[in-house]
C-alpha cells in the first residue's frame, strides 16, 4: 500500500473521529440530564430530598419519589443559593446543607412491629402528614410521611422514627410486641362494644365480630390520637368514656368462658397449658404466651370450633396432637402462659395460625401475610 493511500485512510478515519466526537458532545451526559442522590434514586433518597427541599421552599410539587425536571431545577437552585456546585447532583455536601442522611431507608429504631408501625401512623395521620389507613404495615406512604414530619420539624431527615421523633410525635415505641386491649378484658362483648363504637364514628371498617384483632387496635390507636389520647391501643376508662361505652368485667356469656380465668374449668386450663407445653416449650415466654393466645383467638371466631377443647383436637390443627406431646405434663411456665392468655394478653395483635418456617411443610400456610415474629414461630392470619 502506498504512502499516499495509507495517507488517504487515515485522513478518512481522522474525519470520521471528529464527526462521532461532534455528535457525542450533543449529548447530554446522564448526569447532567438525571442527576442523581447519593446511594441512588431510590423512592426514600428522592423523597427525602423532595421533603426538605419542599420544606425550604425550593420545590412545589407532588412528593412522591420520583426525580424529575422539577427536582432537579429545585436541587440546583438550592446548590446556587448556599455557595455548592450548581450541578443537581446530591453528594454528601449538598445533603449535609439540607440535612439529610443518606442513603434513606427507613423504619423505627425499635422494630416495625403492628404496634409501632401503628402509632407511627396514627399521630401522622392526626397531624395531616399521612393519608392512608393505620393498618400497623409499614410502606412508601408511611415512609413518605415520617420524611416530610422530620422536614417540616427541622430534625435530620432520615425517614428513621427514633427517640427524637418518638418524642416529637408523642408516642412510646416498645422493643417487645405489644398488642393492645382492654382494661377490663378482650370479652367477646367488650370486644364488640368497642368494634361498633369505631364502626359508627369511621374509625373501623371491619366486621364486628367480637375478635380482638391488629384491625381493631389500629382503629382504637387511630381513635386516641384523634381525641388527643395517650395512643397505647388500649380501651381504659379514658377512652372507653371518648367512645360513649360501657366496659363489662364480667365474661362473654359464651360457651367457650375465654373472658377472664374464673370463668375457664379446670379441664380447659388444663387443656391449654398442655397445648402450650406440647408446642412451645423452650419457646420465650411471650411465645408461649402468643400460642395459648392463638387458640383462643379461634375459639372466638366463626371459623373454628367454639370450645378450647374443640380448637385444641380439631382434626390436624396442631402437631402435639398427631405426634401425642399434648399428653406430656405441662410445666408451670405452661400453666402462667394459659393463664396470661385467658386474662387477655394476646402477644400476636388477633393472629389465628403460627407455624416454624423451618420446619413447615404445607404450601398453604407460606400464603398467610406473617404479622410477627416470636422465637422460632411466625404468626399470621
């Protein structure tokens, strides 16, 4: 190949460069046409930005964890003003300005457990941040609105409920499961006159069924920071008298005494304990506690039997029954948990089956929405 040809190519493959280069410089960079949050444009990043940048003024629209022309216009203008580089990229010294910590995640420092999650809820609700129902699951609207409360309140926006946003929204998180009820006992009747004082004032949508359950204590938590209540989910006088109602500490008037312990035999305490023994043991207490709680949950629903002996031998319900641990002696820690439970202690918020995902085998149970955790057992309606 000659020199003048090799000359010719090179001249062509040179042409050829510059004009790509040319086209490629007509193309905005993604971080100029998207920008970006540290750790990602997550839905929690951008609404944190979203949040404090609404609170200070720079951004008008719809918070809602997307990251648009909008965000970034505001972001920039937020850069320009405070002396940053005006690039619509949050990196550490632009979120260190509006003071967020990223990356967002979110939660509540003691766990997002129905209780915590509810209460959460119920006073963000009550002070217009959230809009959806207080159902005790913590999701983006939730998340959303804990931003945009630790925004507007000045505090580091980080979507976390910790003790300083506990204390701003005055509410107190617990570290073990709570689950509400009433002080005078979760009767079938109490239960219900409860249920249909929410129902009429728009608090409780479910159906009155007497079971006390995580819908009914949302409802009730819902109910007492409305009224400006302690909002512990529990029906006291307090409440109880906001509400219009009467509390009976008498027994539900059913078969099935599961009202308070005076009013069980000696056979179904007996009966109980054993269930507990056979199922739990070793278990922490409140687990066995949760167990002895789950059968009296079904003894007050219309799904099963209306007895604890008809709950307990119900063909196939639980496993001390097919492999004969419901005939070993229960230990007094069995006995305290039957007992605990009768008395209206319900660990599980209302749930009606618990099963140790390392061992279950039936595909039907692994459908069930899982409400808490307790030692090896999950619970779940």
């Amino acid at each position: 190949m000659t020199q003048t040809r090799i000359r010719a190519r090179l001249s062509i493959l040179t042409a050829t460069l510059l004009a790509v280069a040319a086209l490629l410089a007509l193309v905005p960079s993604v971080a100029t046409a998207y920008a970006d949050v540290v750790g990602g444009n997550g839905y929690g990043n951008v609404v944190a930005v979203q949040a404090r940048l609404s609170t200070l003024g720079y951004y008008k629209s719809a918070i809602d964890g997307k990251w648009g022309s909008g965000t970034l216009a505001a972001v920039k203008r937020f850069q320009s003003d405070n002396g940053l580089k005006a690039d619509g990229v949050v990196g550490s010294g632009t979120a260190s300005k509006l003071k967020i910590k990223l990356p967002v995640v979110g939660g509540i420092s003691k766990g997002k457990t129905d209780f915590n999650v509810a209460a959460v809820q119920a006073r963000l609700k009550t002070y217009g941040y959230y809009t959806g129902t207080v159902d005790g699951a913590w999701g983006n609207g939730t998340l959303r609105a804990v931003l945009k409360y630790q925004s507007d309140r000045g505090m580091t926006v980080d979507g976390v409920v910790g003790s300083g946003t506990a204390s701003k929204l005055g509410i107190t998180l617990y570290s073990v499961a709570k689950s509400g009820g009433i002080s005078k006992g979760k009767t079938s009747a109490n239960v219900k006159a409860v249920q249909t004082a929410l129902k009429n004032a728009g608090y409780y949508k479910s159906t009155v069924d007497g079971a006390w359950g995580k819908r009914t204590m949302c409802a009730v938590m819902h109910f007492q920071s409305d009224c400006g209540l302690t909002v512990d989910g529990v029906v006291g006088s307090g409440t109880a008298s906001k509400l219009g109602i009467n509390l009976s500490a008498g027994s539900n008037g059913g078969s099935n005494g599961v009202g308070a312990t005076t009013n069980i035999s000696d056979s179904d305490l007996n009966i109980l304990a054993r269930c507990v023994y056979g199922e739990s043991r070793g278990e922490p207490y409140n687990g066995q506690v949760a167990v002895a709680a789950v059968v009296l949950n079904r003894v007050r629903s219309s799904k099963f039997p209306n007895t604890i002996y008809g709950v307990v031998y119900q063909r196939g319900a639980f496993t001390a029954v097919s492999d004969g641990q419901i005939n070993l002696t229960p230990n007094q820690s069995a006995y305290n948990a039957a007992r605990d439970a009768l008395n209206g202690w319900d660990p599980t918020g209302g749930c009606l089956y618990y099963y140790n995902p390392a061992t279950a085998t039936s595909s039907w149970i692994w459908s069930l929405t899982v409400h808490i955790k307790i030692g090896k057992h999950n619970f779940a309606l």
